[in-house]
C-alpha cells in the first residue's frame, strides 16, 4: 500500500488537494519524512525545513508537495483508486502475489520442525541404531534455504 492511500483522501485526485489535511494525514507524512531520513534520503536540513513546512500545511496538496519526490507518483495501484473513486471501476482488482521474505520461511518452519520431531522423537524410543530422521530432516528442511518464490528448473 503506498502512502497515497494511507491519507484520507488521495490528494493526487482532482479536488481532494484543497481540502483540508487531518492531523492523522500529517501523522503519515511525518513518519514518512522520518524514514526517508533515515534511509539518507534526505540530509538533516531538508528534514527540519519539510518537518517545519508540515506543522504549518493547511491542505492535502501541502502534503503531497512534501513527499513528492520521496514516493512514486503514480503507481498501478493508484490508478485502481482513482477509477474506484471517479465510480468507473476497475478490472484490474488482481494483488501481485506478495514479495518473498523472511517472514514467509517463519510460516513455513512448523512444515519443517514438526515431522522432524516427530520422526526424531519415534527413532529415540523405539530404536536406535541408523539415524533415520535425517531423511526427514533433510527433505523437509531443505525448502527453508530456498527463498518462497524460487523454484526449480526443469528441463
């Protein structure tokens, strides 16, 4: 979701720049501004000017003039608000599949440490002997090196 969207109104759509910005839309530009100081996007004094010039914005078009330059314009998802919000609709309502991270291989670890301790668990108290449950191991636990949208190639 882009910071457009998090604002009440788009200040992007015709009309929605004059109206007046809510302390929750300067909340959002705030923390923006913030982290884009933090990734070194902007020095310290282009901070302290932008974070002067938002205590005294008045409307959504202030707003915009202050992040301009730090997020995208126009965005595919921007254009399915703008066509929602003229009562057009959008045919374009597909999500792009989230981006793999590490997050996903946290959802994927209970596939991986269940059977293992399962299988684990099963060769301590019935046999010992050959250590089975590395198969187990290895097959389950090798999808958590790779990330979740690669696969492999087959010819």
């Amino acid at each position: 979701m882009s910071v457009w969207h998090e604002l009440s109104h788009d200040p992007r759509v015709a009309g929605a720049a004059a109206l007046r910005a809510s302390d929750a839309d300067r909340d959002v530009v705030q923390t923006l501004l913030s982290n884009a100081y933090a990734d070194g996007r902007l020095t310290p004094v282009e901070h302290g000017q932008r974070a002067a010039a938002l205590a005294r914005s008045r409307t959504l078009g202030d707003l915009r003039g202050l992040v301009v330059d730090l997020v995208p314009e126009w965005e595919d998802d921007a254009d399915d608000h703008v066509d929602t919000v003229a009562g057009a609709g959008s045919d374009r309502g597909a999500e792009a599949p989230p981006s793999p991270d590490r997050s996903s291989r946290w959802r994927r670890l209970p596939g991986f440490l269940v059977p293992s301790a399962a299988c684990v668990l099963l060769w301590r108290f019935a046999a010992h002997g050959l250590f089975w449950p590395l198969w187990v191991i290895l097959y389950t636990g090798l999808p958590l090196l790779w990330p979740s949208g690669m696969r492999l190639r087959r010819r």
